[in-house]
C-alpha cells in the first residue's frame, strides 16, 4: 500500500521524487521520504505526515541525479521519523524504500543481534537494509547480495534499493507492484503507472521474482534466481496521464462528477442492442462455455464487494444461473471448492488488491479459471488472469472509491446479458436493459443538474453517534457502500442492512432523531421497503429516502432526495450517486480529509 518513486538519469532528481510522491500519495501519507545520492554520499530526508510535511525540510536545491522515495501506509511500529522509509544500513551503505510485509523479519532481526548491529526502527523493512549491507561485506556483488537476503525472506516486497558505492539501483518484486519507465538517458521506477505517465509511455512491469538493475543507460532484468531475462516495454495507456485537480475542490468531488463519461467509456463498443445482449471480448468467452458453466463467482473487497454482490443478483436475476460474491480475504482461508467449469470474476479497481491476488491463486491452483474486472491496464490481476475486462474509469485518487464502482457495476450488467441471453434472458428484455444503460450518463447528469436536499441530509447525519442504512434487493449492497463513503470518509460510525433483516437486531439502535438512509427505488420491492420505513419512524428515526424521482414515496422520508426513472436492473448505477455526495458533504462540514481519510490507502497492497 505504501508508494515507491525512483530516478537515476541527468536531471536534478529532487523535484522529479517529490511530484511522484505527491501522485502517489493516494496509497500512504502516515510519512514521506527521500534518499539523496550525489557523488559517494547518499542523504536521508524524513518526516512524519503528508508530502507537504515533507516540502519542509527539503532543500531548495540538490545536486544528486539518482534517488529513492517513499509514502507509508503504517503495518509495522507507529508512524514515526524513525520508522519512515528510505532505511539505511548500519555502514551507511545500503538504502531502502520497501511496499509489502517481511513475515519473517523477527528471525532476521534476531541474526543481526547476533551480529552486534542494532535496528533503529520498529519496522520489517530495516532488517532488509543491515543484511544485504552485510553480504557486501562478504564480497558479493549488490545483485548477489540482494539475491542472497531475499532468498531468505518471507512475505512480499516491492523492493528499490540505492548504494553509496555503485552508480545504480536494484529493484525487486514479489507480491507487490513495481514498475519500471524508461525515458532518454533516464528511468524511472513507481509503484504505480500512473506516476509515470508524465514522464515516459515506455513501461515495464517488473513480475514476481522479478529483479532489476537500473541505470541512466537501461535495465538489466533477472530473475532472482540468476537467469536473464528479456525486459519486455509496453506502451502505456495515455489516459493515465490525465490525473490534476484542475478547477476542483477535491479529487472526490471531481470523480464524481466525472461519473456519466467514465461510464460511456466502460460501454463504448461493448453494447449489441439488435441481439439485446452486452459483450466483453477480452473476456473470449464462447456461448458453448458460458452454457455449460455451472455457476459464477465473484470476488472482491470494500466498494469492489459491494460490486460484486449486485453482480451477483444481476447474473442469477438475467442468466437464471447460481452466482456466489466473495469477500477475497475470506475466499482462501475457506479452503473453497473449486469448479474447473466455473466462472469466476476478481473484482478490484487497482488490479493490486492482495487479497484477490490470492484468491486467484486459490481458484487457479485448484484448475479453475479466473478473470479480472479491473480499471488498471496491465495491473497484477490483469496480468494473472490473462483475460478479462478494463472498466476504463481513469485515474482514481481519491481514496473513497466512486466512478469506479459505477463502472464495476455497468460491466457485470454487461456480462450478466451477455450469459444471460445464452439462456434465460429474452431479446427483448436484453435490448430494454442495454438501452437503459446507454441512457444512464444522461440520466447521471440530469440528477448532477439537481442533486435535492443533501445539505438538508447532511445536518442529520453530521452530528449522528451513528447511521443505518438500509435497501433491499439490489439496493441492499448500494446502502452498504453508501454507508462505506460516510464512515471512510466522515469517520461516523455506520451500520448497513438489508431492509427486512433491520428488525432482527439493528432496530435496537434506533431512538428519537436517529437518521436512516434508505434506498427505495421503483422496483418490485419498494412495497416491502416502505415497511421498514414505517417501522423506523415508529421509533422516532429520521429518514433520509432514496427514490425514484416523482415516485408517492417521497412523501414518507424527512429528507427525500429522487433520482431519475431508470430501468429496474439498473437503479444502483443512480441511486449510489446521492450517498456519495452525502458521505462527500458531511465530511466537508466536518472539516476532515476528503482525499486522504486516516488510517487508509487506496491500493491495498498487503494482506
């Protein structure tokens, strides 16, 4: 989760690690970093908190041409200078930035107390620097001596590695992303492509096991076993580029205002309104496949869970075929049965989430075939997977997820009609859907145009001891991942339910002026919904009510905010779109961090 920048070239790298940091600080900001080398000394600039912590005591000017970063997302010791990255060797001759979890670093620390050296810090990663620091001494060379440490590690790492001796750095992969630029007499390294889009097209993505020794003039890649390999660049999308703030306040609220053209993006050219059906080609999937399979899985975690269940529904709903959503820090540890005929769906905005890497292991190790529902082009899961969709959001900085959980549910909806019409779903039926979605950016932006009461929301949910929210049906994981954006991001403690279950437990929450967020669009359970809705207002809680706009219910919420009529199957695509700006204003009026919530990341890159 953490993030990672490099530079060896000709220019001044100081200012070239500072603005990697800042576009990578999305996956960590507890602390920044900065190695330095210029000529045979390397300086260690650190401090606790953001990048513009950082900026502070920065000079303003540095000579060096080559230079590691670093932002921490905190696993190992508190957030502390001693335990922000780079970290040095107890020469001085070895620094490090490192994303992942050494497993075994207790063993390894105890080999250096036996050695008489002592760790500064309370993380994993300094025992990294201190060992590979000591085989130099025995005479190996630094590829050996890298090779020789991580041969004994255990865990993950994404590993760049600067020597006060030796013009290069080494860099190293397993289980976390690294990638690596390749620019005029220059590389850069990142733990993100989209750092590197300003600065090349030209990318290599380092795979597990993978290291490399870079200079100004290139890349010599290996595997940490010794034989050579091949480097293989690849172009790297252009869009990824398009990250700035430009005229607004916070990259949440520019995302979800970006919503309606991220989604005709996602649909572009995956629409066959004659056949009534959407189709995902990288997918490859054949009627005769999609037929025979016996069920489809799905997987993901946070907003990307809350995908996976509506494409749950959609596909049992469209194809008439059982559809199971995992939550991937689970799937493994279940032992899970695996159906080599079955499909299976890995759900993740980055493409690097950890536990669905692992999932994926699972599912393949076991014979079954996994594909990758992602918006990062060359991602980890894309990679593993081989095949699968992009859902084609764009860059997403915000660490609260919104545009692309648009774009995750408009892609299952394409797939469940696309398995769908192999079977159970009518042309005509299909055809009904596909339009819809090709409707919805209009219908997004015409909710944009008036977005109703939120302000009025906002004041009974700002103050709460806590929120429940409740759908049903396909409005249950929406309700879920609005009650997510309040509490990532507003920090008030909430509860999501589907509507039926709220009294069997949750009612017990409720007194006078409690708020509810309920999600009741006009489908075939709004009946039952309105139900709950009495029942809370029984017990003195104030509604807040998602509808469909003009629909009689809005006469029973307090606060009643309508989105536009859209098909049934698509209402999550409209009704995620108020709870996202509730969660965005309520955390504004309470003054907190709407890009970079406490304690989160937003690739979650360790398990």
């Amino acid at each position: 989760m953490c993030g990672i920048f490099g530079y060896v070239g000709h220019q001044n790298a100081l200012p070239l690690l500072v603005e990697g940091l800042r576009r990578l600080e999305y996956r960590g900001y507890d602390s920044t970093g900065v190695g330095l080398k210029h000529n045979d000394t390397i300086e260690l600039l650190r401090a606790v908190g953001k990048v513009g912590s950082l900026q502070t005591v920065l000079p303003s000017s540095h000579n060096a041409t080559v230079g590691i970063a670093h932002t921490r997302w905190a696993t190992h010791g508190g957030v502390t200078e001693a335990n922000t990255h780079p970290h040095a060797s107890f020469d001085g001759e070895v620094h490090l930035v490192h994303n992942g979890i050494i497993e075994n670093f207790r063993q390894l620390k105890a080999q250096l107390s036996a050695s008489g050296i002592t760790c500064s810090s309370e993380t994993d990663s300094e025992v990294l620097a201190h060992h590979i620091a000591l085989a130099l001494k025995e005479g190996r060379t630094p590829q050996e001596a890298v090779a020789n440490v991580l041969s004994r590690a255990r865990g993950t790492w994404g590993l760049c590695i600067l020597f006060t001796s030796h013009d290069l750095l080494i860099c190293a992969r397993h289980g976390s992303p690294l990638i690596l630029g390749k620019g005029d007499g220059e590389m850069f390294i990142s733990s993100d492509p989209h750092a590197l889009a300003h600065h090349t097209n030209r990318v290599i993505y380092l795979e597990d096991g993978d290291m490399a020794t870079v200079t100004e003039e290139g890349v010599d890649l290996s595997r940490l076993t010794g034989q050579h390999v091949e480097a293989n660049v690849t172009v790297l999308d252009q869009n990824w580029g398009e990250s700035e703030l430009g005229d607004s306040p916070h990259f949440m609220h520019k995302e979800i205002y970006e919503q309606p053209d991220a989604l005709r993006h996602c649909i572009a050219g995956r629409v066959e309104r004659t056949l009534g059906r959407g189709r995902l080609g990288g997918m490859r999937l054949t009627n005769d496949v999609m037929v025979q399979t016996p069920y489809v899985g799905l997987l993901g975690c946070g907003t990307a869970y809350h995908a996976a269940e509506i494409g749950k529904m959609l596909i049992e709903s469209m194809a008439r075929l059982p559809a199971v959503a995992n939550i991937s820090s689970e799937f493994r540890s279940n032992d899970p049965v695996i159906n080599p005929k079955a499909l299976h769906l890995a759900v993740s905005q980055s493409g690097e989430t950890a536990d669905t890497i692992a999932a994926i292991r699972e599912i393949q190790l076991k014979g079954g075939q996994a594909f990758g529902v992602v918006n990062v082009v060359g991602s980890t899961i894309a990679r593993l997977c081989g095949q699968g969709v992009y859902i084609h959001s764009g860059p997403e900085q915000s660490v609260a997820s919104t545009k692309a959980f648009t774009n995750m549910v408009a892609a299952l909806t394409i797939f469940a009609t696309q398995i769908g019409r192999t079977g159970n779903l009518s042309r005509a039926e299909g055809r009904a859907i596909m339009e819809g979605l090709q409707q919805t950016p209009h219908l997004m932006e015409a909710y944009f145009d008036d977005v109703g009461p939120i302000d009025e929301a906002v004041e009974l949910v700002a103050n709460a001891k806590s929120v429940l929210f409740l759908g049903r049906g396909l409005s249950a994981p929406v309700a879920k991942e609005g009650a997510l954006k309040l509490m990532e991001i507003a920090y008030i403690p909430c509860l999501a339910y589907p509507a039926g279950e709220m009294k069997h437990g949750p009612i017990a929450l409720l007194e006078e002026g409690s708020p509810v967020v309920i999600v009741a669009p006009n489908d075939h359970v709004k009946d039952k919904t309105l139900s709950a809705i009495h029942e809370c207002r029984a017990r003195g809680a104030r509604i807040i009510l998602i509808h469909e706009k003009g629909d009689p219910i809005e006469q029973e919420g307090d606060v009643s905010i309508g989105v536009p009529a859209v098909h049934p199957q698509l209402t999550p695509l409209l009704t995620v779109l108020p709870l996202q700006l509730l969660a965005y204003r309520t955390a504004i009026k309470l003054g907190c961090d709407v890009d970079r919530p406490r304690n989160l990341a937003k690739s979650v890159t360790v398990e």
